[in-house]
C-alpha cells in the first residue's frame, strides 16, 4: 500500500472554516425511497440542453435515454426509475440557468424496472478511444458540483499531453460531506474508475488527494489501495483550507504547476476528477448502470436529522428530507449545494439533480448583515486564492465596466465566497461577481451567435453567386449553339432565362 505523501505547492489566500460536518457521517449512507414522480431536468450540465426523445404517454424502464445530446458540448439524460412518461414541462429547479426549466416527468410505476443489461465488454481489451466513446453514454458529468461532460473534459485532455489524472477528494466547503461518505464506503469503486480513465487517457500517474481530516476516508482508500496493488495510484494528502478542492488550487497544491489565469488544468499537464465522478465512470464502464443517482449530504440546523443519502436524480428535494425526518421548527432557509457556493430556493419542489452535492436547511442566513460601503482595509484581496483584488472589482462590477473587469481577471473568479466571509462591511461580493460574470459571458455568447449567423449569410451569398454565375455561364453556351439553330430557339432561351430571374 502507498503510504499517503503530504502536499508540494501553497496555496495562497483561504480560510480555516468550521467543518461541521460530523452530523451528517455520523452514520452510513442511507437509501431513499423511490417517489412517486422524478423531475428530471434536460439541462444537467454545462453545454446545449439535451432534447428530449420520448413522448407523454411512453412507458420508460430505469437506464433509458430519454434525452439526448445535443451539440458537441452535451450529455444524456437516463430514466432513474421505471414508470410513464406525463410531462414535459417547466419546473422549478435551483439552476445557474435560472430557477425554472424544462423537465421530463415520470410517474413511477415502483417495480424500478431496468433496462434489460447488454454484456460490457472489458475495458482494457477496447481501445482507449472506444472507452471514450462509451463514457458519453452513460451521462456522466463532474459531480463536484462543475457538471462539465465528463467525456468531453476527456477528449480535451487526449488532444493534450496529460500527464496526470488527480482525483478530487478534498471536500474543503463547511457542512457537504457527501464524497467523505463515498470515499469511506466505495473506495474500492473509485480507484476502479480511476483506472478506467488511466486507460481512457493512457495516463501513468493518478494522485487522489483527500484533506488531513478525512482520516476515515483515508483509510479506506489506503486499503483498497494496497489490495487493488497499483503502483500508479498514489494517495496524497493535504492540508484542511478552503477552497484546496477548487481545481487550480488543487493542481497547485499537488504539483506546484500554476494554472495560467484563463486557462485549465490541462494546460500545465494535468486533467482533474471528483471521486464522484470516477465511482460514476466505474458504475457505467464495469457495472453498465448510467448516471441515475448520487449520494448527497442533508444537513443544517434547520434539519431534524442530518446524513448523507443515496437518491435517484429527480427526487424532489422536499422527498429526500421528508425521508431523512424533516425540517426542524426552525428551519428558514433553504440551500441547494454548500453555505458558500450553494443557491439558495424558495421552494423544496426542485429536483435532485447531478450537481446537488447537498441540501442545506438553515435558521438564519449567516450571511445576513447590513451592507456597508467599502473602507478598503484590503482583507478580502487578502484571502483570494485566486489573488484577485476583489475591492477593485466590486467597484468595476456596480459600473458595469466589462473591459476593467476581464482586465481585472473576474473571470478567473472561482466564487468560492471567501471574500464576503471576511468583508467587515458585509458587501455580498460573490454574488455580484456571479451576476457581472454571468453578464460577460452572455455577451461572449451573443457574440459568438452573431459571428455564426454572419458566417452562414456570407456563405450563402457566396452559394448563390456562385450558382448564379453557373447558370449566365450555362446560358451563354445555350445561346452560343442556338445562334447556329436560328430566332426561334433563341426566344426560347431568353425566356427561360426570363423566367429563372423571376423564381430568384
Ligand atoms: S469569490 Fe472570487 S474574488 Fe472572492 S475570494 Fe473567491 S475567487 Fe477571490
Ligand atoms: S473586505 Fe470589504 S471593506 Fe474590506 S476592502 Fe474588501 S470589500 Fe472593502
């Protein structure tokens, strides 16, 4: 067994938080029942929504696509139970997208019936890029909360000299512990994975970092490490700061390679996973069940009986609390996803979606506070790991100068919070940083949609005349033999051609 090895890098910035996360591993993960109806959204991960393939009425088994990918940036989405389709329609759901969407709905018939198993071949007889292949299918996104498709993040670090694949245990933001549970309970599952997508990528060095708190999950790692007997895997762990878990962060701590401001992990030699999302690739690759459910923490002092639960995707969120044993009394707020990066909702309709990594019930915001105005005393610039001047773009951000916020990096901004924990005046800066970054990035969309429509008008203007050009040609050599044939077939030319301009 590899003996777990410390960090390389530092990290800058960051906040030593109060875990509170021993409510929740207390005990076991435990199963909820299936409900009644799933929502299942069509946007579940960053890219084109996928397009729905079945109708109302359609009886549908657990493991069927019911949704497609649509563009080269997808995923899939899979039934997480049998039953009958009844809806396609909006629903609330906690989304970067907004708070409603498009959902597929399925009244559960309770015999979960799957879809009936095809044999899998081996992986490591199918070359790499047929593997790759297969991952699209399974609807497989980053479960650290990214949603990126797992099988275009792959791709991208084929066509690049990855050197290692770092496996993301460090589940730094106060109160989540879902991939705690997972790594103590499904170590073995995890490592699977992540020898999948070694081979994937013809990689030969995998680190899976976990924090110095996890002593429990440490463990189980080491020993599936050392019955599993691969020399590549190696188990590295780090120190207990927020944010370590953000990607770059993480590469730097484990590597000492900085990822360069606008770029990816990639750049600097290195792809990164959730251990979440390597259990997935092995439940789809080894046991061919696609991505239909997920652990997720249910915690906050507005929860009767915090835990981590394993749900099917669509669960209604109320659902998976009613399971775990409600809300307290004095439960007030409602959070889909950690206290520093989660969106809070006003309603506990929303469906259990790949991203929701927990459910979070408070009593009051402890965000809450009375705005002040700036003094510039510099602690948020401070605690930025990504050393950014967060005063500096608050003040770009209320002018909405988009030219000084990109020179000012705030799309390098990973919205880890840490700045408003700090900030004395109480200035919500992450959320106007999400708000400006969403802003930019509509634009940049804008843009791009408008370059796309002119290319396609320029080369249709150049078709046209292109066939234009063919047609005077045509006729020109028409004229040119009639001439021999005399005035009767030259009026006929001349007609027709009369007759061409006016169809144009
Ligand atoms: S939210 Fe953005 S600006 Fe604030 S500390 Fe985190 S990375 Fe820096
Ligand atoms: S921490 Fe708050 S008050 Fe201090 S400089 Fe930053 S934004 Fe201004």
């Amino acid at each position: 067994m590899s003996a777990p090895t410390y960090d390389l890098g530092k990290l800058h910035g960051g906040l030593r938080l109060p875990a509170h996360k021993a409510q929740s591993t207390a005990a076991t993960v435990q199963v909820v029942p299936i409900p009644p109806q799933l929502y299942l959204p069509i946007t579940q991960h960053v890219g084109e929504p996928a397009q729905p393939v079945v109708h109302i009425g359609d009886r549908v088994l657990k493991g069927q696509t019911i949704a497609e990918p649509d563009g080269e940036m997808g995923a899939p989405v899979h039934a997480s139970s049998s039953g009958t389709v009844v809806g396609i329609e909006q629903w609330p759901v906690s989304g970067r997208y907004g708070d409603r969407a498009p959902c597929i709905v399925i009244d559960c018939d309770g015999k979960d019936e799957a879809m009936p198993r095809t044999a899998v071949a081996d992986y490591r007889s199918l070359d790499p890029a047929e593997v790759l292949l297969r991952v699209l299918d399974g609807g497989i996104v980053g479960l650290g909360g990214a949603v990126f498709p797992t099988a275009q993040k792959l791709m991208q670090a084929r066509t690049l000299e990855t050197e290692y694949l770092i496996l993301n245990g460090v589940e730094c933001e106060p109160y989540i512990s879902c991939d705690d549970s997972l790594m103590r309970e499904r170590a073995g599952d995890i490592l699977s994975g992540a020898q999948v997508l070694m081979h994937a990528l013809r990689i030969d060095v995998c680190y899976v970092v976990v924090e110095s708190d996890k002593p429990e999950a440490l463990q189980s790692l080491g020993e599936a490490l050392g019955e599993l007997g691969d020399e590549r895997i190696v188990l590295k762990q780090v120190p207990t700061i927020y944010p370590s878990g953000g990607e770059d962060q993480l590469v730097q701590l484990v590597t000492n390679r900085q990822v360069p401001s606008g770029g990816l992990p990639t750049d600097v030699g290195c792809l990164v996973q959730n251990v979440g999302t390597a259990a997935a690739v092995h439940d789809w690759i080894v046991d061919n069940e696609p991505l239909i459910s997920r652990i997720t923490t249910v915690t906050g002092d507005g929860i009767t009986n915090p835990m981590n639960v394993l749900a099917r995707i669509g669960t209604p969120v109320g659902d998976v609390v009613e399971f775990t044993g409600g809300y307290a009394d004095r439960a007030e707020h409602l959070f889909i996803g950690g206290p520093l990066t989660g969106k809070s909702v006003s309603t506990d309709r929303v469906p259990l979606v790949k991203a929701t990594n927990c459910i979070l019930a408070v009593f009051k915001s402890s965000f809450a506070g009375r705005e002040l105005p700036c003094i510039r005393c510099g602690d948020c610039a401070a605690v930025c790991p990504v050393q950014l001047l967060p005063q500096q773009l608050f003040w770009y951000a209320c002018a909405d100068n988009e030219q000084k916020l990109r020179e000012f990096g705030l799309t390098d901004c990973i919205e880890c919070g840490c700045c408003d924990l700090v900030c004395p005046s109480h200035i919500p800066l992450t959320a106007d940083f999400r708000i400006a970054k969403g802003r930019i990035l509509e634009l940049a969309d804008e843009k791009a949609r408008a370059e796309r429509a002119r290319h396609r008008f320029e080369a249709r203007n150049e078709r046209l005349e292109k066939e234009r050009q063919e047609r005077e040609a045509e006729l020109a050599r028409q004229k040119e033999s009639a001439k021999e044939a005399g005035p009767a077939a030259i009026a006929e030319i001349l007609k027709r051609k009369k007759q061409r301009s006016e169809d144009d």
